[in-house]
C-alpha cells in the first residue's frame, strides 16, 4: 500500500473520455491502494453535483480536492470548500496568477504534471506542491526539468488514475528516487480520522 494518492479521478469526471465506468468511488474504496485517497475530479463537473460529491467522499475517508483546468475557474473553485486544490499550470501570464490565487487560500495546492503542461517552476508559487505524476513523468527529461527546483519545493507523487489500472505510483517512486525527493505526506490519515 502506498502512503498518499490525492490525484485520483472518477465517474464524477463522467466527460473525461480516459475515465471508465469502473472507476467508481465504491471500487477505489475497495482496492485501497493507499492509506490517505484524496479524489481529484476535474472542476468542470463538480459544481452541479458539488454536495452529493463531498459528502460521498467523505463518507468514505477520501479527501475532497479538485483538478482545475485553467486560471479563469479558479475564482469559482475557490468558493467551494475543496479540502485542496489541483491545478494545470500553463505557461502563461494569467495561469500563474491562477496559482498564485490558489496558494493563497491557505489550501494545500498541487501543480500536476507541470512539465507536461510546460509550466516555468521559477514562476509557481513555493508554498505549491509539486507533483510527480505517474502517468507523465517519464514522457520527458525529467531530470533536468526537476532538478533545479529540488530545493524550492515540496513535492507529492499523484497517479492520476482515469482507470482501476492506473491506481499506482510505480513510475512515480522511481522517478522520485532517482531525484533523491522524499516527497510530502500532505494529509496524515483518512479525511475524519482526526490525523
Ligand atoms: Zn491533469
Ligand atoms: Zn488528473
């Protein structure tokens, strides 16, 4: 079992053409896969079923989090009371001031798959997560895209799973290792379990 996955997508992303039927909240509580689950729906879904959706994961001891697609959605994101946010960071003037908005909440904030999305790490701000994704790190030079930013960050590994398969973090744990990154345990225990 692995400590922490807060990057996790369900049928509550039903648009996401990589989600499968299968990949329900009842089957990720049953294949506990890690010992702290945060659930990571994209954003563009939530608000009509926002209630159903944080009381179901909840009732589980998930966490309930987010993934936001772009800056213009973070003003409404964060009038919804997410345990924490994740956030596609582009590069572009308007998505690290989506960055910097979220940071400020005083929220844990993820930025996910940052090279895949071409984000600048010099321009994110420090007191955001970054995320080692399992599904796209190893797409690229990820040892000269971290590197630098060892000492700038904190850092998580996220799954990014669309799929029951996906529930792992084996290229994410190698990746991580060969950077030397310990990476953070944001939440200590199941949501509720008073850790
Ligand atoms: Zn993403
Ligand atoms: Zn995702």
């Amino acid at each position: 079992m692995i400590d922490q996955d807060l990057h996790i997508h369900t049928v509550y992303s039903h648009g996401d053409p990589a989600i499968e039927p299968q990949q329900t909240p009842d089957l990720i509580e049953s294949l506990a896969h890690a010992r702290v689950i945060g659930i990571s729906d994209h954003y563009e879904y939530l608000p009509p079923v926002f209630d159903e959706y944080r009381q179901d994961l909840h009732s589980r001891g998930f966490w309930c989090g987010c993934e936001i697609n772009t800056g213009a959605e973070v003003p409404q994101a964060l009038e919804l009371p997410f345990d924490y946010y994740i956030y596609h960071c582009r590069d572009r003037d308007s998505e690290y001031r989506g960055a910097e908005q979220l940071a400020d909440s005083g929220k844990p904030v993820i930025i996910s798959h940052p090279m895949a999305m071409g984000a600048d790490l010099n321009r994110v701000p420090t007191g955001c997560y970054i995320e080692v994704n399992n599904r796209y790190v190893w797409k690229g030079d990820y040892m000269a895209y971290y590197t630098p930013h060892l000492d700038r960050f904190r850092f998580v590994l996220g799954s990014d799973a669309h799929k029951p398969n996906w529930l792992n973090h084996v290229y994410a744990i190698y990746a991580a290792e060969r950077l030397g990154i310990v990476p953070t345990q944001i939440f200590d225990g199941p949501y509720g379990s008073g850790k």
